[in-house]
C-alpha cells in the first residue's frame, strides 16, 4: 500500500458547535481520493486535506481502496 489521504469535512451550518467527520481514503491519487470524498462529505461547508505516509495507512489497517469514516475527537 502507498500513500493516502485524510479528508475533515467541516459542517457548521445551523449547529451551535461545528461537527467535524474524518474521511480516510487509502487511494494514493489525490484526484481519485478527493472525488471519493467528496461524495462521502457531502454538505460540508468546508473540507481540508491532508496527505498519509504509508507508514500510518499500514498503522489504521487500511488495505488500498478502503474508506473509513469517523468522527473527529471534540476538541476544547
């Protein structure tokens, strides 16, 4: 497995505190990998990516062409 990515889909509209869902998509083509996500966003007012190493796509298990969705732990 090569690299991935982690799409935080933000979503604020109508909450009192913002929710954030994790997309991890074990695709190594950021095109590819954003589309994925995007589908699984939808509705987020804003969504950031960040690149993973394949040292930690090997450590959360993913094999290539898995997603995982979660939530992100609340933050203070």
């Amino acid at each position: 497995m090569e690299k991935g990515w982690k799409f935080v889909g933000k979503f604020e509209r109508g909450r009192k505190e913002c929710l954030a869902i994790e997309c991890i998509v074990a695709v190594p083509d950021l095109k590819e990998a954003r589309a994925i996500a995007s589908k699984k966003l939808i509705g987020a007012d804003v969504i950031t990516a960040t690149e993973l190493s394949r040292a930690q796509v090997k450590a959360l298990d993913l094999k290539e062409g898995d997603v995982r969705l979660m939530t992100s732990p609340k933050r203070p």
